[in-house]
C-alpha cells in the first residue's frame, strides 16, 4: 500500500520457557495469599486471587500472538485496529540492545499507553522522523505495569 511507511511483523511478547519451580512458587504465594483474606474474612478477595491465579497460569499455555504493525499516514494499525493519529498524543523510542520498543501516549483514559515492539534491523531515526511528523516526541518510560508483566514472562 502506498501510503504504508513502515510494516513489520513481531510475536506480542518473547516465549517464555517456566519450569515447574515457576508453577509452584506461583500456587504457593497464591494460596498463602488466599489464606491470608480468608482469615482476615475477606472470602471474595480470597475467591479473586484463586480466579485470577488460574486466569494467569492458563493465559502462560498459550503461545503469543503475532502482530502487524504499519505506520500509515493516518496513524499506527495493529493488526486489524487503527490509532489515528488524532487519538495520539506523543510518542518515545526505548533503544534497547535486544528489543528496542515503540512506546505511544494515547488520549485514551482506559490504556493510555500503547507499548509495540521494533525490529532490531530497522532504522529507529527514519521511524523517529515519520512520527515526528505527526506525534510530539516526549521522553517517558514505559508502563510500570508493563515492566513488571515482562519480569514475570508476559
């Protein structure tokens, strides 16, 4: 398409191999925290926590999806869903060794910050300069939330 400037395709997130050690330290904070609400008589956060721990564990079966991201000239598709650059406010390029990242403020209130990754062999200023174009460029970090996902294989 002519009015892509740039496309690649990129697995959501690095596979992550978890030993059984994981699934077991896993249970156990779990279950030690359900215990914990159960005796201070909070039943429903107890019955959160179990839901959400094996929410989690099954969401580590699956394998991760793959991406398609462009940036267009009307804004950044990813996969089947377009941000317009209307409902983006800036963006920052984390130039990391092994996976630089593509991190994008939207005018959003519910996931405000879109994180995507880049390829190591594309040219980070030519992508720097396109969105500059249309997005200001604002040093920031990425989402803590975000930080603490990949720590834990996510």
């Amino acid at each position: 398409m002519h009015d892509t400037y740039f496309a690649w395709t990129m697995l959501e997130y690095e596979p992550r191999h978890r030993t059984t050690d994981w699934y077991w330290a896993v249970g156990i904070i779990a279950i030690s925290a359900a215990a914990g609400a159960v005796l201070i008589g909070n039943l429903l956060f107890a019955l959160l926590i179990v839901v959400g721990t094996l929410s989690l564990v099954a969401h580590t079966h699956q394998a991760p999806k793959e991406l398609r991201i462009e940036i267009t000239k009307r804004g950044i598709a990813v996969n089947s869903d377009l941000y317009l650059f209307d409902a983006l406010e800036s963006f920052w390029i984390h130039e990391y060794e092994h996976a630089p990242r593509l991190v994008i403020r939207s005018k959003r209130l519910v996931m405000p910050y879109i994180t995507l990754p880049l390829p190591t062999d594309l040219v980070l200023s030519e992508i720097r300069e396109v969105l500059a174009a249309y997005l200001k460029e604002e040093i920031y970090h990425e989402p803590i939330s975000q930080k603490i996902m990949e720590y834990l294989g996510f």
